[in-house]
C-alpha cells in the first residue's frame, strides 16, 4: 500500500509522524514523507527519511511574535494576524503534496494541514487519517483556544469551537477554494471540521488515554474514528553521547531542565537570566536547551549553568530534579516518560491544556510564559521540587501506555481504516 505521510510544525509535531512512517515502511508498506524543510532538532536518523513539504516552519513562527507585538491585545486585529500567518506556505504546501500524493492509497497529516491535504484526498477518493496531539475537535471539555477565560470545562467552550471553526474557515476559504477548483472537487460549504466528517478516514489521537475525551456527547458523535493510541515517541535514545554535557550532569546535583523548543521568545536575555536565578535560588543547576531563540549574546556564566542548543529527552530528563517548558505535547510526554515533574510556561495552541493535565494528575504546575518571572518561577520550582511531587510524577509514568504499545497501536489504526493489512501487500507483491 502507499502511503502518503505530509505533516508541518515543530519537532513536537513532525517526529511522532516520522516515527508512524518509518513503522508502517517497516511492515512493507510504500511510504513517501513530507517534512518541512530544516526541521530544527529533528534526530538525524529521522530528519534523512523525509522529502521537502511546504515552508520552513521557523519562518511563520518569528512572523507569530512579530504580529502578536503589533496586534497587541486587539481582539479583531490579532484575528487578522492570525489569517495572515495562515496563508504563509500554503501555495509550497500545495505543490509539494500534488507530487507526494501521485498514486497514494492513503494520506497522513497533522491538524495544521489537514485543510490541504482533504481536498487531495477527495480528489483520490482516498482516506485521509488525522494525527492529533491533542483534543483539536469540538467537545465540551476544552476549548479551541485553552488560553481563554473558561476555555478548560467552562460553559462557554461550546461557543468558543463554534467561533473558532467559523475564524477559522474565514482565514483560509480564498486559497481553500481555489485548491478545490484546481483538482474538481465540492466547495467547501462548511467549516473543516464538518467537511473531514464525510472522509472514510479516522482521527488518531497520539497522546495517553488518561487525557482523553470521554463521556461527551459533541466529541462521541464524530462519524470518524478517535483511537487514543497513547504519545508515540522514541523508546530508546535516538543521539549519540554528548561527552561535555555528560561530564557536566555527572559533576554536580540533578539539575532543573529549561527549553522552550521552537517557541518565539521575546527577550531571551531576561528569560534565560531568570532561569538561572530561579535555579540557583532553590539550589539547583540550571541545564537550559536554548532551541530556536538561540542563548542571548550576555549569558549568565558559572559552573553551574549549561547551555546546549538541543538535547536528547530520553538520556537527559531523566538525570533533572525537574523540567520547565512550553508544554508541547512532545516535551511533556518525554517529562512524563521519565517521572520528572513540569513547570509549564505555556504560549498558546494545545499548551496551556498540557500544563493544566500535568496540574491534574500531579506532575507540574503551569502558567503563562508572559508571566515568567525570577519570583514567578522560583515559586514553581520551589512547588515542584518536592518528593511528593516526583512520585506524582513517577505514578504518572508507570501509567502510561509503552512507546512501543502507542506505536503498535497506531499502525494497527491505519491498516485497519485502509483495509489493507501488511500480510496482503506482500501478498499483491508477489
């Protein structure tokens, strides 16, 4: 069978699916991925399996902070700028998966990308199978925007996907509609959500089953399939060793963990300066993982501060007292993975839920990273760095579903919805 897997955004979003790709090629399926181009942190074994689809994704997200600061907190000029950073890529996007779906029996995508990838799927008359990382579908529990007042189990979160599915439709329907034209394929009358409903696809759901959806009658009426698989991650450590950074971890305490990832920040000087002096505050090393913002020109210096610009989340969290981060769902996984509790410094998208999941079961504190402050965050390391709050956390990690057991599980998935199992492509082979 062949399979079309194209998906955009960060290491968080492109490495399960490169993970699901390598997975099914294993099981004689004929595999063609799409990522975009340099994507940031990706390992090397991971970043050489992928072909070039849409735009580089560090792009858009400096045009993010850019439009954000002139948007300021204008409700209806922030909804402009947020259709503006929409529209960057698609045409590349566009072109890139016209010559990766040539023959396809099947699409993969991630939510950023799925208002492309469906007409093409229409067009092939194919399924076309969603990899979400988190709830991105309408439900009662939380909303669109998790960041907002009442966003997480408020009344108003019904409302809110309503909105949010019209804003959304509004801020791509001019491209949508001529993509529709170019392959002969409906208009697109409704919002996405409503569209994909009519795809004999599913809609995978990569993160753990004690975060899921259950008992909602908006999220049980999808005609699509949800299969909560679990987080699909590496099991094993996937770079080789880093000789300085190993002889720094073994020279001193557990360290707390910083990294933001792809994440835009404003000042990296005053940020990274109030990591250390939180750290040194509780009495603790500082390990931070400057990712896309890059460590400011004045670091703090001394023997207990390591800069890397990325690490490796299997070999590394492990030997920290705790982490802070952006709480995507890749990094919260890894946290999660390793039994280290989370100070979630949230920026928006799924993040803020992530945070609030941590909170819920025991393993983190969150807030936003707007809000991140020497003060702020010395209290919510001081919160978290606890033994109460490493067993939370281990309880948490004995929980979840195995890497390999998720992985399984989503192949599993997408051989089912196809229909065709690997036994009876090697059997149309011979």
């Amino acid at each position: 069978m062949r399979i079309t897997m194209a998906v955009n955004g960060t290491r968080g979003d492109i490495q399960p699916a490169v993970i699901l790709a390598g997975a099914l090629a294993a099981r004689g399926h004929d595999v063609r991925v799409g990522v975009p181009p340099h994507p940031f942190g990706l390992p090397a074994q991971l970043r050489a399996s992928g072909r070039a689809f849409g735009h580089d994704t560090r792009a858009p997200l400096e045009e993010v902070r850019r439009v954000r600061n002139e948007a300021g907190r204008n409700p209806l000029r922030r909804v402009q700028a947020v259709a503006a950073v929409n529209r960057t890529g698609w045409s590349d996007s566009v072109d890139d998966l016209a010559d990766l779906t040539a023959g396809a029996d099947a699409i993969i995508t991630g939510f950023t990308t799925e208002a492309i990838a469906l007409p093409f799927a229409e067009a092939l008359r194919i399924p076309l199978i969603s990899l979400h990382h988190a709830p991105v579908r309408a439900n009662a529990r939380v909303g669109p925007l998790p960041q907002l007042p009442g966003a997480l189990g408020g009344p108003l979160v019904p409302a809110q996907w309503a909105a949010a599915e019209q804003l959304m439709r509004l801020a791509t329907r001019g491209q949508e509609a001529a993509l529709r034209a170019r392959l002969g394929v409906r208009p697109a009358g409704a919002p996405l959500a409503g569209l994909i409903a009519g795809n004999a696809g599913i809609e995978i759901q990569a993160y753990d089953p004690m975060f899921a959806i259950t008992g909602d009658s908006r999220w049980d009426a999808s005609p699509r399939p949800r299969p909560v698989v679990g987080f699909i991650d590496l099991a094993v450590r996937h770079s080789g060793p880093d000789p300085a950074l190993d002889a720094w971890l073994e020279a001193g305490g557990p360290p707390v963990y910083f990294g933001f990832g792809s994440m835009p920040i404003r000042d990296s000087q005053s940020t990274v300066s109030a990591m250390v002096r939180a750290a040194r505050r509780i009495g603790r090393r500082a390990l931070i993982c400057a990712g896309w913002s890059g460590p400011p020109e004045n670091v703090p210096s001394g023997a207990d501060v390591y800069f890397a610009e990325t690490v490796d989340h299997h070999s590394v969290l492990s030997r920290c007292a705790a982490a802070v981060h952006h709480g995507g769902a890749g990094t919260t996984a890894a946290a999660l993975r390793h039994g280290v509790p989370s100070v979630v410094c949230w920026f928006g998208a799924d993040q803020p839920f992530w945070g609030a999941q941590l909170r819920r079961v025991g393993a983190g504190m969150s807030m936003p990273g707007r809000k991140l402050t020497v003060d702020a965050l010395e209290s919510a390391l001081r919160a978290i760095d606890t033994d109460v709050s490493r067993r939370r956390a281990s309880n948490a990690a004995r929980a979840l579903v195995g890497p390999d057991e998720a992985l399984a599980e989503a192949v599993a998935a997408v051989e089912t919805v196809t229909g065709r199992s690997a036994d009876r492509v090697r059997e149309v082979a011979r």
